[in-house]
C-alpha cells in the first residue's frame, strides 16, 4: 500500500502518475512547499485549507484541489484528514489548468483515487494497476471547477488589505471604505480591483465570506452564528447566497459532503 509515504521519495519514478495517501490530526499544518510533480490534492475525510501567494482554496471531502507543479503552497487540515494525492509528471501537467483550481470529484473518480493508492508507485502500465492509473489520468482532465477559489492581487497595498479582510471577513464592507483606506478614487480601486483578481470587489467579498465560513461551518459552528459574525441580516441571507453559490443549502451541502466522507474512509 502506498500510503504515509512522501512524495520526495519517489517523486523521480519514471511513472506518469503516482497516488499517495497520508494521514493527518486535525490542526495540522504543512508548511509552506513545492512539488516538482502537479499534485490533485483530496481529503477523504475533514476539510483542506490551501494558501499560496495567489489565493486560498478550501476543500470539503467531495473536492480536490489542483497544484500546477512548483507552486509554493501550505496546507491546513481541520478535523482528523486523511489525503489522497495523484502526482503528475511534469511533462503532463500543461494538460490541466495552469494556476490552483478546486474541482468537483464525483463518486466514481473518488472510487478510482481509493483504488490507485493501494497501487505500488512501480506499477506495470500494462498491468491492471496500469489501467487504474491510465483512467485517472484520463479522468483529471474533465473534473469540473467549483467556486471555492480566492484569488489575491499581487499590487501589494491591496494584497495586504485583503488580507486584512480575511482575518475579520464582513459582507458590510464597501468599495467606498476600501478605496478611502486605499487613497483611491471608487473608479481607480474598481478598475484595479477587477484587474488584479478577475472579480469584482463585490464578487471577491462575497467569495471571501464563503471561503471563510466553509471551515467553520464544516466544524460545526451553527449557521446562524457564521451568517451574523459575517454581517448578513439573518441566516436567511447568507443561505440564500450560499445555495445561489454551491447549489445546495448549508445543511444539504455540509451533509452531502459528510456523507462522501464516510463513503471514501471505508
């Protein structure tokens, strides 16, 4: 079984594809690394918390992320995580996106990742581990994106102050309160905004409240408490804008996210 074993180890293995699977407490944190492989990132159980100079990206159990090879990234884990990591060769990787993505897993490819990581990093391509391995490669290129990316501008003035934000995120903050902090007209900051994330400021705003309230409300914080700490009127507002977003409410995606979880730790 390829399981606990780093990457680092065997990362020079003249197979396309490598699966691995690592056990992980909750709190745990992997500093800030890179891999010379791409790396699909997936948690069969807890939630995957991944930041790099461009961005955050949360990962419930039914998603992965994608890691373009020599990305500098650091992982946070909440709850007990067990991960699962496809490792693509570097030749390869120019066939999926070229910057961090999350991306949808359906039961099938999940099925398939469960299956690869018991394969030996040496498999025979012409063997069936082989066959496993060629249907996930085949399968990486068709997942499908979800909205869980916060992408942060490199103006450095503005990457700080959304960091700022993220500490104490609020959907009551206004472009008006960001350009005066900022010394900006409303036109320049909206123009640069957009230009630096590709979103809007509201888009990124509401963007950042939900990849701020995933986590916590994966740990168990009621609804309630994470639509008023995030400044919605009530609850009604922030599932709405949570359904509009990930197409499901708070408790039918958190439960369908749960039940992948033990469906992938079997």
């Amino acid at each position: 079984m390829v399981r606990n074993l780093r990457i680092d180890t065997v990362e020079e293995s003249p197979r396309p594809l490598i699966a691995l699977g690592q056990d992980h407490a909750d709190g745990t944190v992997l500093a800030a690394h890179t891999h010379r492989r791409g790396q699909l990132l997936s948690g069969a159980t807890g939630t995957l918390v991944l930041s790099t100079a461009q961005g955050r990206w949360v990962m419930p159990p039914h998603c992965g992320l994608w890691i373009p090879p020599g990305v500098p990234h650091e992982v946070r884990m909440i709850g007990m995580v067990m991960t699962r990591s496809l490792y693509l060769a570097p030749a390869l990787a120019d066939t999926m996106p070229g910057r961090c993505e999350v991306v949808a897993l359906s039961p099938f490819f999940r099925s398939l990742i469960g299956r690869a990581i018991d394969v030996p990093v040496d498999y025979d391509p012409d063997s069936h581990d082989g066959a496993v391995m060629a249907l996930l490669l085949h399968e990486m290129r068709r997942l499908p994106v979800e909205p869980l990316s916060l992408p942060f501008p490199a103006h450095a003035a503005l990457a700080e102050r959304c960091r700022r934000f993220l500490q104490e995120p609020t959907i009551q903050a206004t472009i008006e309160g960001w350009s005066d902090g900022l010394g900006m007209s409303r036109r320049n900051f909206t123009r640069l905004f957009r230009r630096e994330t590709g979103l809007s400021f509201v888009e990124w705003r509401q963007q950042a409240c939900l990849v701020s309230a995933l986590p916590r409300l994966v740990a168990g914080v009621p609804v309630t408490t994470v639509a008023l700490d995030l400044g919605y009127d009530n609850p009604a507002a922030f599932t709405t804008m949570f359904k509009r977003t990930l197409g499901a409410s708070p408790r039918a995606y958190l439960a369908q996210a749960g039940a992948h979880g033990a469906e992938r730790s079997d």
